[in-house]
C-alpha cells in the first residue's frame, strides 16, 4: 500500500516519468524565445549532444546542446540544468561561446515564491565573460539579492560547476 502510494505520488504531484521530455522539451518555447533574442533573425539549427559521462557532473538533469546557424558555423554551446532553490528546483538555461565562456544566462521556470529575483536579466548579466578558469565568488563576483539568498547561492554553486566542466570538457577534445 505504502509503494503504491509512493509510486502515485512521484507520477501525480512530482511529475515524474521515467523516460519522460527532456529539460529542452520541458522548456522549449521559453528556450526559443530567449534564442530568438540573441540571434535575430537567424534561422537556427540545435543538436543535442551525447557525452557520457560527464566530468565530475553531480546534477544528472545536464543536457547540452550544438546551436548553428543556417550555415551550419556553431553559434553556441547550449546547457540545459537544473538547480535546487529552497524546497524545490528551477531551470536555467547557460550559452557558451566556442572558447567556453559564459555569453548569457537565463532561468527557465522558477516554482518558489520567493527567491525569483534571480531571473532578473541584472542579476544574470553578473556571469556573461565567466569560465572554468576562475570560480565566482559571492560578494566578490556576484552580488546577492536579499530574500533569495539559497537560489543566489545554488545558481552560483551549479554555474561554477557547468564552467569547470564545459572548459574540462573542451580541453578534453570533446567539444
């Protein structure tokens, strides 16, 4: 009864399905709005990449993505993640230039009432130029926002990670 139970609930509260849509499927018409923004105009082609596995990766929702142009030249390196916030988790989306550092940062979906100051475009822009050569550091790097201090700190935590291994990832050969 109590498996039963478990078992309704992971399906009908939590949303999970086991081989279920992708974060990008998840999250697709945010995604291209944002694409559509940065490159105006531009017919873009996105490809999902295969790397397993990844280098030190602890959020198992990662997906990276090829962004090219109708040329077929690569535009962006594209990260799917998640992060956790206070009781649940949110989506942020990370490009990357082709030297693996940071060109825009967006959060996709944000489910807390508090704490959603993090999707500000101002608060964001804080981690454009960064990479897996130095980690950002609160206070230093990026400012705090008050009342949203653990999604403050899970998003820095988890784009500190993302550089490290998308610059590992790089040095590797693999992308």
């Amino acid at each position: 009864m109590v498996l039963a139970f478990c078992i309704w609930f992971s399906y009908a509260v939590l949303g999970f399905i086991p081989g279920g849509e992708s974060l990008y499927e998840r999250h697709e018409k945010r995604t291209q709005k944002t694409l559509s923004k940065l490159y105006e105009g531009q017919q873009l082609s996105i490809v999902k990449l295969s790397i397993e596995p990844l280098p030190e990766q602890t959020a198992s929702a990662l997906e990276i993505y090829t962004v090219s142009n109708e040329q077929d030249m690569l535009q962006a390196y594209m990260c799917l993640n998640e992060a956790p916030s206070k009781v649940d988790t949110f989506t942020y989306l990370v490009l990357y230039d082709s030297s693996m550092n940071v060109i825009h940062v967006a959060v996709l979906e944000y489910k807390e009432n508090y704490g959603g100051e993090i999707s500000s475009k101002r608060f964001l822009r804080q981690f454009q130029g960064s990479n897996g050569n130095k980690a950002l550091e609160m206070s230093v790097d990026v400012d705090g926002i008050s009342g949203a201090t653990i999604s403050v700190q899970s998003i820095l935590l988890s784009i500190n990670e993302l550089n490290q291994n998308m610059l590992q990832l790089k040095e590797n050969g693999v992308l």
